[in-house]
C-alpha cells in the first residue's frame, strides 16, 4: 500500500468542503476500495446530521408552542381575575398592556378604545419594556405620541374592517413612518381588533424591535387574548352604567358571564387532552399517575398500571400512509373510552402507547380487564387494511411490590409491555415470568 499516496488524497478529502469527491488517480486498488468506503461512511454521518437537524428543529417548535400556550392561559387567568375586582376600563388596559408586556415578552403594547360618542380611536394605555424614547420632562406625553403616530393609520384600517393586519418589517411598508419606527424601537407590528361580539370597541397593538416577530400560532393566540379583553371591557363598561339592577341588565350579564366561562373551560380541556383522541394528554396522565401514587402510600390503597402499545402500527402507516393510521389510532382510542371504568384515568403517552390507571383493581382484575380490551378491539373492523392492529399490554400493580415513587410503576409497566410486544396480541404481568397471549 503507497501510504504517502493514500494519506495525500485522504487530507484532499478532508479539507474539501461538504467533501466532494476526490480523484482515485495513482492509488492502488485496496486503497480505492478503502477510499470508497470512507466517502460512504460520510455520506451516511451528513444524511443522519441532516435529518438530527430536522428533529431538532421540530422539537425547539413544539416545546416553544407549548411554553407559549401556558403563558397565554397565564394572562387569560389574569385578566379574568382583573375583570372581577376592577371597575374602571383605563385601570384594567393598564394591566392588561402590562400583561401583553409581561406575560408575553413583547417589547410594547398599546391599547385604544373608540370614544363612545365621537366614536373615534383613543389611546387607552400603554406598557413599554426597555428605553426606546427620548428623556426629557415630558417623557410620558412624547412617548404615547410617537406611539400613537406609529400605529394611527394601521390602528383605523383595523377598526374599520375588523381583520387584523400583521407587519413583519415595518421599514418596508409604506403604511409605518420609518422615522417614527426608529423612534420608539419597533420592526414587527402586530394590530388586532377588540371585539364585543360583532362590535369592534378599540385595537390592540404589540411591537417588537426584531422583523417577523409573530409567527401563526403567536398571532391566533394574541386573537384570542383581544377577544377575552374586549369582552371583559364590555362587562366592566356595563357594570359601570348600572345603577339600578333589572332582569334585562342581569340576564345580559350571565350571558357574557357562562360565555367566559366556557371559553375558560375550553381552554383548560385543550391544555389536558390530546388533539388526535381526545384522551388525556401525557403531561397530564403523569400528573394524575403521581397523585394516585400519593394517595396509595397515604392511605394504603391500591391500583394497576396498564402499558398499551399498538402492533403493527407502522406497517400500516407505511402501506396505507400516515392519514390511515392516524384514523387507525382514533378508532382505537373510541374502544377504549367505551371500555373505561369511572373514576380510572386513560391517556396516549405518544404515537401508538397509551396508559390506563385502574384505581382500586390488583394485577388479576386488572388482567380481566386488559383480556376484555384486546376482545373489544378485535371486534372492530377496519376497512381496507389486511393485517388487523392488535394490542400489547403491560400491567404493574403497587399491591406486587413497594414502589419508592410514581416513576418506578411506570418503568415496571412498560418493562411489562416490552416483554409483551415480543409476542404482540400479549397481556404480560410484571413480576411474572410468563406471558399470556390471547388467542
């Protein structure tokens, strides 16, 4: 083997960027042969880096999505406890603009309402993070006016159609001056409608100093925050008039009343369940898993973790695509809520796994249970797809061993389960050495 050879084309390889490929000339042929693998084993590191990258991208995504939703259902709660003790609309926009600032890390935020009577836009109230305008004695006045010079013209086309208007970069659009966006620090410009049902009461507008500030799930939210707002408004406005309690004046105000409450609720179910089966969501099984847990070692109860994981899941996803066994896993899901006991919990934990807490049951009551699951799904039929989906499942019961905490019966159930799913259509017990497979 030439070795001087063979290391000149290995370091021409090397510094190459993306290494291309680098002539084979005046090497032998097991120096070829190794040459061709080494460029194959690069290949397959820069595909798998690409495709880590990708993974990592989304999942920076969902985690940001759902740090978001918490901070939104953080200033929801906020401001309806503002709503109930405050009466005055310019105190609550104060607090409410503080909250867009606060909760939401947007750099400024203002509020504008239209005048009752003129029915034109006023500046409400105003919360600014940072210090983006001039210091002189009239702070205060100079800075809603550069505000209200920055967002007059987009705040009134908001007003009057009702849609909201999204500027990525406000230097590239001739409806902002650019001297007043240099002025008070704003690149991106958020303008949303403050809706009283099919009233339009003011615009709400949050600026940021970087471009593309509020992508779509960012913007959906911030709707939603302008709708709660405009409809607290609209309470506290009402309460304000009141001097004299009527039925009309009382039924209006239990309507808007259960009308937040129900958008409360809503919101709440939506932090707990999953979106695809409307099961519980995993965050939220594990929450249930370690109270149950608490109560077991207070109070000497008992209860069985089940493990369930689908067989042949992605064998249907790559033959029939994912759409089908995205349906595959809701029909799966309606069997089993059809199958749940009051009071025990059932949650997907992710993709094709789901968890069930079997409250007061030991291993064998809860095996029945399992036997009767996989008989329940066997019934259902799937159109169109040859090999049936079955169910494996583990079981854990706190009455087989003294779990130190929550997470140990979980690590025992899905210890369970993956000894099941080397049989599939498998109910496996942990502690148990062996596995019974429903036939």
């Amino acid at each position: 083997m030439s070795k001087p050879i063979f290391f000149e084309w290995l370091q021409r390889f090397l510094s190459g960027d993306g290494h291309p490929h680098v002539s084979f000339e005046g090497l032998s042929s097991s120096e070829i042969a190794m040459a061709k693998q080494i460029e194959n084993e690069f290949r397959k590191t820069s595909t798998f880096n690409q495709y880590s990258k990708v993974f990592l991208q989304t999942l920076d995504s969902s985690e940001r999505f759902s740090e978001l939703a918490i901070r939104v259902l953080s200033a929801l709660i906020r401001m309806g406890q503002l709503g109930e003790t405050i009466g005055d609309v310019d105190v609550f926009c104060k607090h409410v603009a503080e909250i867009f600032t606060g909760e939401l890390g947007f750099e400024n935020c203002l509020i504008l309402l239209t005048h009752p009577n003129t029915g034109k836009l006023r500046v409400e109230a105003s919360s600014t993070k940072g210090a983006n305008y001039p210091a002189d004695p009239d702070y205060g006045k100079q800075k809603k006016k550069y505000k209200a010079m920055l967002i007059e013209d987009i705040a009134l086309r908001v007003a009057r159609s009702g849609d909201y208007i999204y500027i990525p970069d406000v230097t590239c659009d001739d409806r902002c001056s650019k001297a007043v966006c240099r002025s008070v620090g704003v690149t991106s410009l958020l303008s949303t409608p403050i809706k009283s049902g099919s009233s339009i009461i003011g615009v709400i507008n949050c600026g940021h100093p970087m471009q593309e500030t509020f992508e779509e799930n960012k913007i959906n939210f911030i709707l939603l925050l302008s709708n709660f707002a405009g409809q607290v408004i609209t309470l506290i406005t009402l309460h304000n008039k009141i001097s004299t309690w009527n039925e009309t004046l009382k039924e209006e105000v239990q309507k808007k009343t259960a009308e937040l409450q129900r958008k409360n609720a809503k919101l709440g179910k939506l932090a707990v369940t999953d979106a695809l089966t409307n099961l519980y969501n995993r965050r939220f099984f594990f929450t249930r898993l370690e109270e149950e847990f608490s109560r077991t070692l207070r109070y000497d109860e008992q209860f069985s973790l089940l493990s369930m994981d689908l067989d042949n899941l992605k064998a249907i996803n790559d033959t029939y695509g994912h759409v089908t066994g995205d349906n595959v896993i809701m029909h799966i899901a309606k069997c089993m809520k059809h199958s749940v006991r009051k009071g025990d919990v059932m949650g997907r934990l992710g993709g094709d796994e789901f968890g069930y807490i079997m409250l007061g049951a030991d291993e064998e009551v809860a095996y029945q249970f399992a036997l009767r699951l996989q008989q329940s799904l066997a019934q259902v039929a799937f159109k169109g797809i040859r090999n049936k989906p079955t169910l494996s499942i583990g079981i854990a019961a706190v009455t087989v061993s003294k779990f130190k905490k929550f997470q140990d019966i979980y690590v025992a159930a899905d210890e369970a389960l993956y000894s099941a799913k080397k049989k599939k259509n498998c109910i496996s017990i942990f502690g148990k050495t062996s596995n019974r497979k429903r036939s």
